[in-house]
C-alpha cells in the first residue's frame, strides 16, 4: 500500500511549519502551568487599586483634603489581600517545578511580601521626620507604585514575559502622574490610572489568549485535514 500525500512510511508527516507551532504551542502549555499567572495577579490589583483608591478619593473630598482612618483601613485590607493572593499564588506555580526555575517564582512571590512590610516603615520614619499629611499621602502613593512597578519588571525579567514588563512600566509612569496631581487628586488618578489600567491590561491578556487559542486551534484543523487527505481507503 503506498504512501499518500504528506504521510510516510511511519505515518503523517507534518510540514515544518506545523512542527514549529505544535513545539511552540506545548512550550506555551510548560510555561503557563509553572509560571504565575499574570491576568489573576492583574485582576487582583486592578480590584484592590480601584476600590481602594476611590474609597480614600471620596473620603478625602468629604473630609476637605485627608481620608478617614476607616478609609485608610479598607484601603489596607484590599491591598494586603492583593498582596496575599500574589504570595500565595507564585508559591503554588513554582511547586510544581524543581531547579533554579522554582527558586526562582518563591523568591519573587516572597519579595512582595518583604517589601510591602517595610513599606509602613518608611511612611512612619517621613512622618517621625515631620512631613506633613499631603507630603505623606503623596509618598505612600508614590511608593506603592514604585514596588509593584519594580516588581513586574523583575518578574518580566525572571520568568522572559514581555507582558509584564509592559504592565510594570505602566505603573511606574502612574506614580509619576499621580505624584504630580496633589492632593486629592492624586487617589482618584491612582483609582483610574493605576485601577484602571489593571482592569484593561487584564480584558487585553485575556483577548490576545483567546486569539492565540484559535489560531492554535486552527492550525491543528488544518494539520488534521492535510492528514485525512493523506490517507487512503482502507487505512483506518
């Protein structure tokens, strides 16, 4: 019985092409199932940014300049809980790995939590210092955008997601901006600006997903359809 198209005498031969994206399509499955997901850990802050920002903007309206400690402690809560799932998360995703690789996810997934303790720290030695209130608002703003901004870039730079890198970038140019804005101000550019941007950054990873799903999966269509014609009568 003879060979037909695209086969050979072991069985269906794939074109190079195909056998390019059939490697590069398991390389992207490898990675996702070791490395933190960025859309969950966008979700998550995009959430607690948003909320929290715009509870301490409403707050400081109503009280002519300053938020109220309750806004302060919801502020803190949505982002320890950011912060908690980041942790959590990255420590998961490098389990089920060995090596350098998984060295590498807990101590990133660590790093957050060492930052965001020393971060009271700070704001409490600038208010020892005498800063006044608008010069502490400005700083914790300021801060928060500088670590999680410094963190994606290392996180882009350990785990090779240019994604990332995109995202830390962002955050780091929204500190600026909100810095620049005052008081109030400055909570509402961090709630649309930094909030925000984490919600679209998130809705624009999930739709380049989806696409590179369905060019995958049409890729395999075709492969599968070059197959079929390959066969002869009787093959099955």
């Amino acid at each position: 019985m003879s060979s037909g198209p695209g086969t050979g005498p072991d069985g269906p031969e794939l074109d190079p092409a195909a056998s390019l994206d059939l490697i590069a399509e398991s390389r992207r499955r490898a990675h996702a199932g070791t490395e933190p997901d960025g859309r969950l850990l966008c979700l998550a802050w995009g959430v607690a940014w948003t909320a929290g920002y715009l509870v301490l903007w409403s707050s400081a309206r109503e009280l002519d300049g300053m938020p109220s400690a309750l806004a302060f402690v919801i502020f803190g809560g949505l982002l320890a809980a950011a912060v908690v799932l980041t942790i959590v998360h990255s420590v998961r995703r490098a389990a089920g790995v060995r090596g350098p690789s998984r060295r590498t996810g807990a101590l990133w997934g660590s790093t957050w939590s060492l930052a965001f303790v020393t971060y009271p720290f700070i704001i409490s030695g600038l208010a020892r210092a005498g800063a006044s209130d608008d010069v502490l608002g400005l700083a914790a703003n300021a801060l928060a955008c500088v670590i999680v901004g410094i963190m994606y870039l290392t996180g882009a730079a350990c785990f090779g997601d240019t994604s990332l890198s995109v995202l830390g970038a962002w955050i780091l140019l929204t500190g600026g901006a909100a810095t620049l804005a005052g008081m109030p101000a400055t909570y509402l550019v961090m709630a649309v600006l930094g909030g925000g941007g984490f919600l679209v950054i998130t809705l624009a990873w999930q739709a380049l997903l989806l696409a590179r799903r369905r060019r995958a999966a049409h890729a395999s269509a075709a492969r599968d359809g070059r197959t079929a014609v390959g066969q002869e009568p009787g093959d099955d």
